[in-house]
C-alpha cells in the first residue's frame, strides 16, 4: 500500500512538472504568429496513458508508459489577429495553480515519508 501512494504522489509530480514546461512555452512562444496555446491533462492511472505499438518484427519494444503523464492538448478558441492563442493571464493563472498543486504534492509526500519512519519506529 505504501508503494502505492508513493507511486501515485510521484506520477502526479511528474505530470507538475510536464505542465509547468508546457505553461512555459506558452509563455515564451506568446507573440510567435500562428502557434496554439498547449495544455497537458492529468492521466491518473499511468497504466492507461501512452503504449508504444510495435508494427514491424524488427522495431523495439520499448518501455510501455515510459514518461507518460497525460494528453497534450492545443487551445484554438482565443486566436488573435496573429493566428496566436496564447493568453498571458491564463497561462499565468495555470503556472500558479501548478506549482501550488505541486508543493501540496511535495507536503504529502513528506508527510508520508515521516509516516513510514514512524510505523518502522524511526523518527528523523
């Protein structure tokens, strides 16, 4: 069980931190002409996200589910005169709502690791 809740605590950090890279090429790509505004949505079970199909008996497996957080996604419903998306006070909002998410991320994960030290008895 433990392994568990460290498992989902780290796949939902991992997809904290793929948004946060999405949010900041948003941003540094505001004033590119015609570039859509990107977002990630969180895929909470990382079994059920990205697989590779192997198509042809010579291509490599790979590692199923290797990096695999959530869906790009592209916001085509605010296009300027440019042909750009990209809203600064949105984009701001999701990078503050993001690193909010992932300092709550960061609590429970360090309230669970005191958890365990206390249930083997050992207190740090």
């Amino acid at each position: 069980m433990p392994n568990q809740i460290f498992n989902a605590l780290g796949h939902r950090m991992d997809y904290l931190i793929a948004r946060q890279g999405v949010i900041a090429g948003n941003i540094a790509n505001a004033d590119t002409p015609n570039y859509l505004a990107k977002d990630l949505t969180f895929s909470p079970n990382p079994e059920n996200t990205f697989a590779m199909r192997v198509t042809n008996a010579r291509h490599l497996g790979g590692t199923p589910n290797a990096g695999a957080v959530g869906k790009l996604t592209e916001d085509s419903r605010f296009i300027q005169h440019n042909g750009n998306s990209v809203r600064q006070d949105l984009e701001a909002l999701k990078q503050n709502q993001t690193s909010l998410d992932y300092r709550l991320m960061t609590q429970l994960y360090t309230a669970q690791m005191q958890l365990q030290r206390t249930a083997i008895g050992r207190q740090q």
